[in-house]
C-alpha cells in the first residue's frame, strides 16, 4: 500500500511556500493526497490546472452523496474565500440545481455592488485608512499595527456594505473570527448561530427601516431569513478575515525586501502593482479551494471519478515556476500578464475582489509615506501566529516608526 503525503504541509515561515507542495507538483502534477481527517483527496498546485478546474463545470461544493463527502478538517472541507458559512449550506444543495443557485445568490449579491455604491464606498475607504492611521500616530511605541489598521479596517468596510450599526461592529467582527475555528469545532458552529441569531434580528429591522445597504437589498428580495444571514455570513467572511491576513502579509513582504519598499516609497503610485504582487504572494488559505466531481473529470494523465474530492491551493498556484520567473522573488514591478488566482477564477471569482483592493491600494499608498521609517519591533520569527484557523496570519504585528 502507496503511503500518501497528508496536508496542510509544515510551514516554517507565513511568508514562504513549503518546499514539499512544489516538488510534489513537479513530481505528479495533479497529486494523491491524505488529509489530515486521514480523507484522499486530490490537490491541484499548478496554475493553469487550477484555472481549468476552477471553471469546470463538472465540479461543484455539493457531493453526490454528502455523508461520504472527504472532509479536510473537522470543520468540514472548508477552504476559500466563500468561507465555512457557504460550505455549510453547499454539502446539502442537491448537484442538479447547486449552479442554478450559485447563480442565482450571486446576482443577488452582484446587485448591491452597483458603480455608484463601489465610488462612495472607495471614497470612504481612503478616509478611513487615514483616521486609522491618525490614531496609530497617538499611540505609544511599540504599536500593533494588527489590531489598529489591519484587522479594524476591513471590518468597518464590511460593516458599512452590509448595514451593521457602528456600535455592533466589534461584536461582529468578533463573530467572524470564531467562526473560523478549525481546532473548535464546536465553537465555530456556536458561532455561526450566533451571526444567525444576530442576523436574524438585523434583516428584519431592515424590513421596517430600510437603507442603503446590502442588508436591505437582500431582504427586499428574498423572504427566508436563514438564507440572508448566511449570504451575509459569506460576504463578511470573504471582505474581513482574508483582506486582514493580506494587510498584514503586504507590510511584512515589503519590510522584508526592502528594495521594494524604497520603490513604494519613492512612488506611491506603484502601490495597484505592490498590491498585485502582495496577492500573488500571500498564501493564507491551506485548506485551499475544495470541490467535489459530479461526474468523471479527466484532466492530463489524472482522472477524478465521481465523488472524488480536489483541492485547488491557490496561493501555491500563484507560485507556479512555469508562469512566473522566480516566482518566491517579491517584486512590485513584476509583469502582470498572468493574473493571480487569489480570488479565484471564472464564474466563481470573488464578487468582492474590486472592493478588496481598493482596501489594500489605500493602505499601501499612505501606510509608508505616513511612517517612512516603520519597522518591526521584535525579530519576525518572534511575531505571534494565530493557530487553528482557516486562514493562516498573525495575532500581532508590533512596530515602530
């Protein structure tokens, strides 16, 4: 009997890829794998692999047969930027109507993301970065500059599209970060009742009072309040926890390679491309994409039969040496011919991936102009990692400047 390598696969550093995903990608492509439930699954690292099954319309988050679906951890194969909430509900949804309603929930979403919703929204992302920013200036030296810019700022973004009161907002980011626990799985489903709960009340105070949010548009059109709140759940999921990792990841990819830094620093204007490369690089999510065939999907020398299970690892394909020179060099100025695949691809392309950079593109625009000279306050192997979660990050991030 053939022993199978089990992922995730040990990182000694956030910042790098282990070494294992690569050769195993060189080796056999589309790969065998065990996870760590002891599931066989397949894994899928290489760019262009990853880009087609993201599109094929043979896979989906449903299985044929849910209770023998693989599972990567005990919080369910979860993994992506849809987060635990969608694939929560996607296990039940029947194969034969799971595009139907993707599509569907996705028009819905796609309504509250209207050109003159997105400009007032990025206008006040650039206000908020700099508020945030003023406070940071404040504080006494070491400063978090996780808990003061990277983790409150997309909360308060993600609050403003949905409709959440100001003075529920740390309570409800709170929700989100429980939510994501895969060590607790009793915890995490505590607290996706909770943000049901919660929801719950909040869509129908939007049924009496209606405003100019993501919240009311939802509940103008739909009657079942789960349904909302677990759309909702997505939505904060997808606009909190992944552009917190990615903040803090980009401070540190340009702290560290300093000649980058400089280039930022000399021009601003290269912050778009500093984001870009900071996307490209960052590999958050070791659960990665799960899907599940619904029918026989040959690809290559690989076939996965019906029922089989692949995880596609994005931010592994983003590092596909066949795509990108050098692909572990950190580079601002590196050719975008090829787009990174941290949001996804095709028709499941993360419908928040536009508000998502213009978050980042503010941040990396004035961080480093305000504080030219910030740097870290203890040895980068010393930061805090947070443990247990979907998303792979730092509990803090202490400077100086």
């Amino acid at each position: 009997m053939t022993t199978l390598p089990t992922i995730p696969f040990k990182r000694d550093s956030l910042l790098d890829v282990p070494t294992e995903y690569r050769e195993l990608r060189q080796k056999e492509g589309i790969a065998r794998v065990r996870t760590q439930m002891g599931h066989e699954v397949w894994l899928a690292t290489g760019y262009e692999e990853v880009r087609k099954l993201s599109v094929d319309p043979r896979l989906g988050r449903s299985h044929p047969e849910p209770e023998k679906a693989a599972r990567v951890s005990s919080s369910a194969l979860t993994g992506g930027p849809m987060g635990a909430l969608a694939q929560s509900r996607s296990t039940r949804t029947d194969i034969a109507t799971e595009r139907a309603e993707h599509e569907y929930m996705r028009k819905l979403i796609m309504k509250s993301f209207t050109a003159r919703r997105m400009r007032a929204l990025s206008d006040h992302v650039g206000s908020l970065v700099d508020e945030r920013l003023d406070r940071f200036a404040t504080l006494p030296q070491p400063a978090d500059l996780h808990a003061e810019l990277a983790h409150p700022l997309p909360l308060l973004v993600i609050c403003q599209l949905l409709g959440v009161p100001f003075e529920d907002r740390e309570f409800f980011g709170g929700m989100s970060g429980r939510m994501g626990d895969m060590l607790d799985p009793g915890k995490s489903q505590a607290a996706r009742n909770e943000m049901t709960e919660y929801m719950s009340a909040l869509i129908e105070r939007k049924r009496r009072e209606p405003a100019e949010d993501l919240l009311s548009d939802l509940a103008s059109e739909l009657d079942e309040v789960g349904m909302i709140a677990e759309l909702a759940g997505t939505v904060l999921w997808a606009g909190h926890e992944t552009t917190v990792k990615r903040i803090d990841y980009g401070v540190l990819f340009l702290l560290t390679n300093p000649d980058q830094l400089d280039l930022l620093k000399a021009d601003p204007g290269l912050a778009p491309a500093a984001v870009e490369e900071i996307l490209r690089m960052a590999f958050t999510s070791v659960s990665g994409m799960p899907r599940y065939a619904h029918e026989d999907v040959e690809i290559g020398d690989v076939t996965i039969r019906r029922g089989e299970a692949v995880v596609l690892l994005l931010g592994v394909a983003n590092r596909d040496e066949r795509i990108y020179d050098d692909p572990d060099a950190f580079d601002i100025r590196r050719p975008q011919t090829d787009p990174n695949l941290s949001f996804g691809h095709g028709p499941r392309l993360c419908v928040g991936a536009n508000l998502a950079r213009v978050e980042l593109t503010a941040v990396f625009s004035r961080l480093f102009q305000r504080f030219p000279n910030l740097r870290l306050a203890v040895p980068m192997e010393e930061l805090p990692r947070i443990k247990g979660m979907i998303e792979h990050g730092f509990a803090e991030l202490p400077v100086v400047w």
